[in-house]
C-alpha cells in the first residue's frame, strides 16, 4: 500500500536555513538601527535581533515567519533597552514581555 499525499505542507519544509536567517537578521537590523541612531550602536542593534531570533528559535515550532517575529520582538526590546538604559539582559526583556 502506499503513503496517501500529505494534506498540508510540513512546516518545516519552509524552514530557512542558516545563511538565510543571517541574510534576513542583517537586513532587518539595518532597517531598524536608523530609528536609534545616535542611542545604540549599530552592532547592539544587531545584536539585540540576533539574541531575541535565538532564544525565540530555541523553542519555535514552526519557523515560517520567525524572523519577522524577532524582528518585531526585537524593537520593542531596543525601546525596552532605551528605558532601562541597556540594564537588563535581552532575557530578562523577553521575560518581562511575557509576563
């Protein structure tokens, strides 16, 4: 007997691989550090999508959109960052939206 055709798409099919998701985290870093120039460094914006994609990426089922997601995440966090002066951890920022 064989396998019946899948009715829908695996997710994981769409799961961008490594030089891709550092393509897109580059692109959207550039995109978001124009709004805090003269805040942050270019590179803790970078860094701040970088951190908010892995450790959303750590427990992600589907990675469809995760990069956009981080994206997103990681804005809010830079202002987050802005208000606390950079005191807390991208962890503790991730926590404390959550929550």
């Amino acid at each position: 007997m064989s396998t019946p055709p899948p009715s829908h798409h695996d997710a994981e099919e769409y799961r961008p691989s490594n030089e891709q998701v550092a393509v897109l985290l580059d692109h959207a870093s550039a995109e978001l550090w124009p709004q805090f120039r003269g805040v942050f460094a270019e590179e803790t914006v970078h860094h701040v999508v970088s951190e908010t994609y892995r450790e959303l990426a750590a427990n992600a089922r589907v990675h469809t959109h995760l990069t956009t997601l981080a994206t997103r995440s990681a804005a809010v966090l830079v202002v987050r960052g802005e208000e606390v002066c950079g005191l807390l951890s991208t962890t503790d920022l991730l926590h404390d939206l959550a929550g």
